[in-house]
C-alpha cells in the first residue's frame, strides 16, 4: 500500500515558504511558484537535468516550462490537493541546484 503524502497545515507551508527564497504560495491554485532566470539557455537546461534527476529520486515531478534563459516551476501534490512536504523538498532541491 503506499502512503499519501498529508497537506501542509497553512503554518506549516509558512513555515517552510520562509525558508525557501523566491518561492510563493498561489492559494487560488494551491501550488507553490517560482521563475528562474540563467544568464544561458545551457544554464536553464542544466538546471532542468538536475532537477529532473531529483524529481524521479523523490518520485515527485514538477509542471514547469522553459523559454531560453527562464524555468518557470510550479509544484503541488495532484493526488492530495495541495502543498505537501514532497513539494518542499523539491522545492529546496531546485534552490540548491540554482547558481
């Protein structure tokens, strides 16, 4: 049986939004929503690589676009409706990936 990740409680994601620059909270569409900016399209196709290779290890994928220079993410748990701890872990995965 697998488990379904909980929702964040509203301190919870303010919590863990405090702690992840440039990060929003969009409540209208329950997700969390940031646009990187790279001086390169290299750069922003690097980013997406490890980004990708995180999201499979955490079994959690982003919706997110890319146009030249700029990655535009958008993450949320479909399954339950909201921001969970996958979502944040993502999250502060793709900050740390960013240079």
């Amino acid at each position: 049986m697998t488990v379904r990740p909980k929702l964040l409680t509203e301190t919870e994601r303010a919590e863990a939004l405090a702690g992840l620059a440039g990060w929003t909270y969009q409540p209208e569409k329950q997700l969390l929503y940031k646009q990187f900016m790279f001086k390169t399209f290299g750069e922003a196709w690097a980013f997406m690589s490890q980004s990708a290779l995180m999201a499979e290890k955490l079994d959690h994928h982003p919706d997110w676009s890319n146009s030249y220079n700029r990655v535009t993410v958008s993450l949320t748990t479909h399954d339950v409706g909201g921001v969970t701890q996958l979502d944040v872990s993502l999250a502060s995965a793709m900050n740390a990936f960013f240079k």
